[in-house]
C-alpha cells in the first residue's frame, strides 16, 4: 500500500485569564481542510467550547454552521471540550476489489483531526475530505466498556429544495420519492439514504463503515435550525478504543453522488489473504422466473434452470427459499449443477443460523463440503447493535471458509466489501421483482440513490411472467438496461428461459460483465432519467432509464481517443415489448451517439471495437398490414391502451376464419422461431400453417391472459421451418373455435454465421440419432465426432466418442441440429424434444 502523509498544525489562541475572569469566547476558526483537488473545504470552528463544521465548494457555502458531538458513559463530549488542537494530512491509498463500480479505488483524501479532552477523557473528531463529499467520526481511546447514548451529529444544506427519502421499513422495500421536511420531522425513523436537492448542488447524507461495535443510524430533524441529525436508532454498549460510524455528506452534481466510492473508501482495508476465490457472477434464479410460485421447489425445474444457466454461460444459480423444508436434496442439486460448471448458492434465513461462532464455523463448513459456493441470506430486517454484530460474525467465518456471501432484507451497504471482498451485493431496497406494475420512477430513482451507495441485487430484466403475460410496467429495453444501471456482484436475471430463448437480448445477457473496471454517470434527474457508463476490458456499456418519452444523447468522449469502436444498440422499438436492435460502426470519442427512448423506456448499449459480436436479427410482421388476408368479419380494432406494436390488433380470428400473414420472407432457408403475441380473455387454441401445406401444421395453445386489449398481452413462440426462395405465408386459425387476438409476428435468427448446419448434407446418414426422454442418443459403429446446434444456429456441444451408443444433455424442448463426422463422412440430423 502506498500512502503520503503531509501534517500542517494548526494554532489556538488561549485567551489568559484576567481579574480572575474567563473571557466569553467567541466564533473562532480551528482549521481548515481542503480536498486533493482543492474544490471541496472544510472548515471546523470552535463556538462557546463547543464544536461546529461547515462545507463550502467554490466560493459557495453548501453545509452551513453544523455542531458535532457524542454523549457516552465516560463524557459529554458535545461541550466544553478543551485543549483542542488541528491538524490535517494528504492520504494516498489505492487498492482493488473483484467487483464494483471499478476495480482499482485510488482512495485519496485529506484527513483533518481535531484532539480534545474534557475531564481526563481524550476525545478525536476525525474527517476526511474527498473530492466529492466530506465524512467524520468521532475516536475515543481507552480500554473498558463504554456506553453511547446520543450523538450531535448535524447536517445544516444552505439549500434543501427537495428531498427524497424512504419511509421506514425494516426490510427496506419501500419506494425512493419526494418527501417533505416536515414528515421527515415527524417519522419515528427515517432510513439512509437521503438525497436533497439544493438547487444546483446536491447533498447525499448516509452512513459508512457501521459494524457489530455499534448501530444503524437514522435521521432527526432540529425543530429550530431545521439541522438534519444523525442518530444511533439504540443505546450503543462497546469497548474502547471506540471509532463511530463514518457521517458521510457527498456534496456536489448529482452525476459525481452516483458515481462515488466514498463508502467503500471508508471502510479498513481486508485481511483476507488471498481473493482469488471470489468470483462474481450472473445468476439463474428460478424463484422469481416462476413468479414465486411453489413450482420452484420442484427437482425437474431446478435443473432446467441449471441447463439455462450452463447454456447462458452463467456462473450461478441460486436454490431459494425454503429448499430444505420442502426436502430438496442439496447434493442432488450441487452433483447436478456441478457436471453442468455452475456453482449453487443457497438460501438461508438468518434466524436459523447460531450465534456461537463454532456452531455458525460448523454449519458453514457443512455447506462448504457439499460443494456450496456461496449465501443469499435473508431476514435480517434490523440495523440494530446485535444484528450487526451477527453480521460481523457471518462476514468473517464465511471469508474462513472462502463462501461468497448476498445478504437480503438486510441493512444498507456501508462500503464493508472492502474489508470483506466476499460479500459481492445486498437487497435493501424494493426490487425489480416485488410487483409487475412497478414504478419506473422508482427504479430511477433507486438506481441515483441506492446505488449511489454500494452493489445492489435488483433483480433486473423481468419481461414476462412464466406463461409469457407481459408485464407492461416499464418497456422492455428499460428491463434491460437495468441490468447495466444497477451493479451487483451476483446478478440474479429475474426472468423464466423460456422468455429469455428467443428475446432479442439473449446474446446480450451471455456477455453481460457484473464486475466494472470504470464507471461514470452521464446525466440523472430524479424522477426524470439517469444515465450510466461502464468499462470492462476495452468494452464500454452505456445504459439509461426515463420516465418521459426523449432522445438521449450520449457525448462518447469516454471512449479512448484515436480508437474507432462499434456499437451493439438495444434500444425501444415501437411498443413497450418489443427491442429493436441497431448496429452502427466507424465510432469514435469526437461522435454523440442519438437513441430514441419511449415513455418508462430504456437502452443498452454495447461499445466495442470488435465488429464480430452477435448481431441479433428479428423479422416483424404486423397482424393488420394492408397485405395480409383478413377475412370479412375478423375486425381490426385500435388498442385502448396504446401497448400494440402498430396501435392496431386484428380481433375474433378462428370459427373458421384464418388471418394469413402474406409475404414473409427470410434471409436463409431454415427453421425460425416464430413468436406470437396476443391477448385472449380465455384459454384457446389456433393451428399455424405453413405455405399452405397441410403437414406444416401445428396446434398452439395460448393462456387466459385477462383481456383482449395490449394491456393484457402475452408471447408465444413455436417453431417454424420457412423457405428463402419464396414468399411464405403463414396461416393462424381455429375451425371451430375463437382463437386469440393477435397483435404480431416476430421471426427470430441470428447473424453469427453458424447457421450453415441447415446446409445440404454430404453424405446419407448413417448409424441413429434419436431423443430419448430430454436427451440425444448417438449411436454409431465408429470413432465419431459430433456437434450439437440450437434451432438459431449456436453451437452447444461438442465432443468425441470411439463408437457405441453417446447420450447428450440439451434443453428440455426445441428443435437441435447434430453434426456428424464418423468413417469419412459428414451429415447432419434434425431432432425435435417437445414439452
């Protein structure tokens, strides 16, 4: 570690006593700190003996004339301390963590100390002055136990037009909106963070480094100065030496508060030795893809979501709540997830886990030695002095036994990965998942507050309920992006596969990084928009979020100069549920990229110098253009609720009256997945035909979606094979019964040049290929080679085996392609693995 100290002294003046009578004693400053690039101050000052700060930027004064001070068993150090003296010293310590908002912290800051004593007991008011914010403390050394009973610890903003909090809820799930400071005056407790508005600057206030030696801490309001305190939520029993929780005021644009690592900067550095074992990673999660339905618990779904993690290229999937009640066998699942390379994390409810460090040390090592490699745990819905304590303990026996650690209801982050690196995100907001008409508003506003302050598991991307219903809460593009805006060190992806499989953004999420080695934000406005950017390697990944329909502009002076660089864009299209994709190249740091966003919208977009990454390639076909064949009686209705592609639905299809998509054509010969989306009031039917043929056809079932306007639309998607050298039509219908409403069509295929499995063979077949329940069977005389293609071309497997018979794992349903080498000769089969 390299550091730089500089220590300059500042002077008191001891007035001496005359007459025998001490002067009253007026305003005076004690010192004065400035920040490493001179743009924030500080200044402490003594008043009648007691302590006062402000902070000025510029030559504006944004925290005005604020007290200091803390109450304890051995003193009362808010008055009357004496003997005080100043001094001040440049930090410079870097360090990195494997996972953040970057990977290397250079942590340089000036620290300003004021020492006192007050009746025999040393006292120490500590700050540390940052670029973009100022925090404090107060020390007190010694030995033996101490009590705390009450801080004054005040924040004055010279300014505070708005304010936005949380109202309190001791799971933290409440919605980030504008408050006023008479209800934060009157709430019993108002929770950090806070954001205020001061017009022009803002003001962040929040708390760093809190352990199990003390508590949480909330907001008071002063009825007179209209201060904001904060306050210990408890009586704080300790041992000296004592060191508080660090008081933190980010102060300055709204763009420097999201992009702060001042939390983790607060925090010791970590004395755990070695951190290669800690890997951050995207995680399958099957408890919210099933919409928290009992249908997680079930052996077969637990490894289809496994499957999906392995084929996503995911590092994790995480067994959720009540596994072990429901007699889920843990070592079936990790044996599983482990012949798949995915580790397993676990769910635990806090209340279940000792106190007793060797029975906790026990229990972890149990977990440890089934194969286990990482805790989400859940419950903890309490900043007190013995939670924290709790987590202390947790912190520390996990990092013994090397388990990554996801706390949930739990308290707010305060900058502790950077002494334990192992605990890679925590909840403690109200996630992305908690209901589908889901404010976009608050996940704007949690993406500038809450994760101003530390890694959040948000839970992005959720675009449909299990049976394909859409949630219409924000468009699709917004889900994604949220998956960019909110950095977490495990990303739990809320989303059933199969409402990832054919989604435009599946090659998106396959490379999506959850460990940054930059961020900057753009622009953000609460309640408005907020825009991010987010460096891994020599890729750049612009997100943002509005709430208003608007065409953002993105400067790219990020991008390394000189450099020309290609961007993947996932952007709205014409309807909330649809992604349009853009590939646009010959970019560079001089160029401001343009993206059209809708209302509650959102985009992603991928940087890259590589003009090779997959470009995803969606055919729309809209069920009332003027070209397809609606037979008279089938109306074309304009949707209420504005939410269909086109504005327009065609209504009433089936008893006999078929619409007929005209004129589709495709780039290649093959088969495309085809998804349908509708909206029914009932559970129906429709069979889809292809170019007339009557053996093309297949029956599809569709869901009671709960009405037959946009607001009720759902997806489906079947598989279909198209030709290239003619104009396909597609027939959906119902003899004899009402099928769906249908809003459009969306063929899927991807531009990576592995779609040559669908060539014409080389040779006859030769030997078998079959399905066996969900998997291949392979049975050949001779040495063979093989392949194993998805229905879009993608490789999944591949391998040797010397003759017999080879089974394959793949999916559970879909059409695959398997590529055959075997005794000089090359061919390829089709195999379909139904429901």
């Amino acid at each position: 570690m390299k550091m730089k100290t500089r220590l300059t002294y500042g002077l008191l003046i001891v007035a001496g006593v005359m007459s025998g009578i001490a002067p009253a004693w007026g305003e005076q400053v004690l010192g004065e700190s400035t920040s490493p690039n001179d743009s924030i101050k500080l200044v402490v000052l003594d008043d009648n003996d007691a302590l006062y700060y402000k902070v000025v930027k510029g030559t504006a004064t944004l925290i005005e004339k604020s007290a200091l001070g803390i109450v304890t068993s051995v003193g009362d150090f808010s008055s009357g301390v004496g003997d005080l003296a100043f001094t001040d010293r440049l930090v410079e310590d870097p360090y990195e963590l494997p996972s953040g908002k970057r990977s290397r912290y250079e942590n340089t800051y000036k620290e300003a100390t004021v020492t006192g004593s007050k009746e025999g007991h040393e006292v120490k008011f500590v700050f540390r002055v940052y670029d973009d914010g100022v925090a404090y403390r107060y020390e007190l050394p010694g030995s033996g136990e101490v009590s705390v009973y009450v801080e004054q610890s005040e924040c004055l903003p010279a300014a505070c037009e708005t304010i936005y909090s949380q109202q309190y809820s001791k799971d933290s799930q409440s919605l980030f909106s504008e408050t006023a400071t008479e209800f934060v005056a009157c709430a019993t407790y108002t929770p950090f963070p806070i954001l205020v508005d001061m017009g022009g600057n803002y003001l962040l206030m929040t708390e760093a480094r809190v352990n199990g030696s003390y508590c949480g801490s909330t907001l008071t309001v002063d009825d007179e100065t209209g201060a904001f305190c904060f306050q210990p939520r408890e009586s704080v029993s300790t041992t000296l030496p004592l060191a508080t929780p660090w008081r933190v005021l980010l102060v300055g644009s709204l763009e420097s508060v999201v992009e702060t690592v001042m939390l983790e900067n607060l925090n010791d550095a970590t004395a755990v030795n070695s951190l290669s074992w800690i890997t951050p990673g995207r995680a399958a999660w099957n408890i919210a893809g099933e919409d928290f339905t009992a249908d997680y618990l079930n052996m077969g779904n637990i490894k289809h979501y496994i499957d999906w993690a392995q084929e996503q290229g995911w590092e994790y999937f995480t067994l959720d709540k009540c596994w072990e009640q429901n007699g889920i066998s843990l070592k079936e699942v990790v044996d599983y997830a482990s012949s798949k390379e995915v580790g397993v994390l676990i769910w635990v409810n806090q209340n279940d886990l000792p106190s007793d460090e060797s029975a906790l040390n026990a229990m972890v090592q149990s977990w440890k030695s089934q194969g286990v490699k990482g805790l989400k745990v859940d419950f903890w819905e309490s900043e007190s002095q013995a939670t924290m304590q709790k987590v202390d303990l947790l912190l520390r026996v996990t990092a013994q036994n090397q388990l990554l650690l996801d706390l949930y209801a739990c308290p707010k982050p305060t900058g502790l990965r950077r002494t334990w690196p192992h605990l890679l995100t925590s909840e403690a907001v109200l996630p992305n998942t908690v209901f589908t008409d889901f404010p976009d508003i608050h996940n704007i506003n949690s993406a500038i507050i809450r994760g101003a302050i530390g890694s959040t598991d948000y839970a992005p991307v959720d675009f449909a309920d299990r049976n394909g219903c859409i949630h219409s809460g924000t468009t699709w593009a917004h889900q994604l992006a949220l998956s960019v805006v909110f950095e977490s060190g495990i990303q739990h992806l809320a989303d059933a596969p199969e409402n990832f499989e054919y989604h435009m953004a599946r090659e998106f999420l396959k490379r999506l990084p959850v460990a940054w080695d930059n961020t900057r934000c753009l622009e953000a406005r609460p309640d408005e928009y907020v825009s991010l950017v987010r460096q891994k390697g020599d890729e750049w990944y612009w997100a943002t979020l509005t709430h208003e329909a608007r065409t953002a502009r993105v400067p790219l002076s990020f991008l390394p100069e000189g450099e020309n660089y290609c961007a993947y864009v996932y952007g709205d299209g014409d309807c909330p549920s649809e992604v349009r994709f853009e590939y646009r190249d010959n970019l560079s740091s001089r160029d401001t990229l343009s993206v059209d966003l809708l209302k509650r919208g959102g985009a992603v977009v991928l940087f890259s110098t590589s003009s090779q990454l997959p470009r995803p390639i969606q055919m729309k076909y809209e069920a009332e253009a003027a070209e397809n064949t609606i037979p008279f009686g089938v109306p074309v209705k304009s949707d209420v609720d504005s939410l269909c592609s086109g504005g327009e639905y065609v209504a009433s299809i089936g008893n006999g009256r078929a619409l007929v998509f005209n004129g589709v054509t495709v780039p290649e010969s093959g088969t495309y997945a085809m998804t349908l989306y509708y909206m029914s009031d009932a559970p129906c039917s429709a069979y889809v035909k292809l170019n007339g043929d009557i053996n093309s056809w297949q029956e599809v079932s569709f869901e009671n979606t709960g009405g037959p306007t946009g607001r009720y639309m759902a997806h489906r998607t079947v598989l279909v094979t198209l030709d290239h050298t003619v104009s396909n039509t597609i027939e959906v219908g119902n003899n004899s019964d009402y099928g769906p409403n249908l809003d459009r069509i969306v063929l899927s295929k991807y531009a990576d040049g592995t779609t040559d499995v669908e060539a014409p063979q080389e040779s006859e077949s030769v030997g078998l290929v079959y399905v066996l329940d969900r998997d291949i069977i392979i049975e050949q005389a001779s040495a063979t080679d093989y392949a194993v293609y998805n229905s879009l071309g993608q490789l999944l497997r591949t391998g040797h085996f010397e003759g017999g018979r080879l089974s394959v794992s793949v999916p559970d349903r879909g059409v695959y392609f398997v590529k055959l080498h075997t005794a000089g000769l090359d061919f390829t089969q089709k195999v379909l693995i139904g429901r």
